[in-house]
C-alpha cells in the first residue's frame, strides 16, 4: 500500500512532533494511515484517563478521610484508654486539684467552688460546679458565661469535651500546701 499524505496528516504530524518520515515508517503494510491515527487517538485517551487518575486517587483519599473524620466524630470516648467520668466522681476530681498542660495553663480548684490560675500568662479568677453529669466554670470577667463539658480521664489525664469533641485537655494533680509566709497583716 502506499501511503499519501494529505495536508491534514502533515498538520498533525507537524504537532505530534515527529518527521513525516518516521510517522509513516511505523505504518506497517497491513495497516493504514487511518488505522495509525485511530492508535494514536486512542493513545490520547489514555493519556488524559493517566492524567486523571491521580485527581481521581486524591479524591478517593479526601472521600476516605472524610469519611473517617464522620464516623469517628461522635464517638470520642472510644479512644484507647480514656473513660467517662460522671456525676460526684466529677466533683472529687477537681476538689483540690490543679488542671494543666504544662506550658499554656494551669487551674487550680478549690473546695469551696472557686478556681484560680494562669491562661497563657493572664490570671483568671471563677467559680466551679458540677451540673448533672458535667464539670461547669464561670471565669470572672466583663460577660461572664458559664461553660460546660463532659469529663473523661485516662490515668491523671484529663480531657473536658463540649458537644462530643475536645475542648481542651492536661494533666490533674493534686494541689501543693501552701507554705505559710510568715508575714501577718
């Protein structure tokens, strides 16, 4: 067979990149110019399906995690190790103790229902209780609004949740004596 080329076939082997030459040598004499060019479409095809695949494998990913982030949301107390504490055992948690992280903040909860400390270098100054099955604060300031949460403990650590998701999390201990001054007022 003999090959002919058209002004058409030299645009596109133009564009392809390659001699007009070496484009009809791969043209064998079984096949036509026609049946090279339904390969090379089909090639093209694959070529933007290849393309596609890795936005449609990032997709799968963020659909997974998606996925993930719902089922995992509202079971919270499922984490390892980590349990509810409810009602009085709440109060005799915090009863003398101080909640911190260490680094950011540190509450220190009285008996009679007050709380001092430190938030990131501010003192803060409120009062605690327990309201059903959860721990509620009202820190002292212009709009004072009592907040509360859920309780979990995992050894001395706590987490205290609103709504099912981690508000905020440290470390229990009990409070230190306070040593006297010596100085009377």
């Amino acid at each position: 067979m003999d090959a002919t080329v058209t002004p058409s076939s030299q645009s596109t082997a133009w564009q392809s990149g390659l001699p007009m030459a070496s484009r009809l040598q791969r043209c064998t004499a079984r096949s036509s110019i026609a049946q090279h060019a339904a390969a090379r479409a089909s090639r093209a095809d694959l070529s933007v399906a290849l393309n596609r695949a890795p936005l449609k494998a990032l997709l799968r990913a963020h659909g997974v995690l998606l996925a993930a982030l719902f089922i995992k949301a509202p079971h919270a107390q499922v984490d390892a190790g980590w349990r509810s504490i409810r009602g009085a055992d709440v109060q005799a948690l915090f009863f003398d103790h101080e909640l911190g992280d260490g680094v950011h903040y540190a509450y220190q909860f009285r008996g009679n229902g007050t709380f001092t400390g430190f938030n990131m270098g501010k003192e803060i100054h409120g009062t605690w209780r327990l309201a059903e099955n959860e721990f509620c604060w009202t820190r002292r300031k212009s709009m004072a609004v009592e907040e509360c949460f859920e309780v979990e403990r995992r050894g001395n650590e706590m987490r205290l949740l609103r709504g099912g998701y981690e508000a905020f999390s440290g470390k229990l201990s009990p409070l230190k004596a306070q040593a006297p001054t010596g100085e009377s007022r």
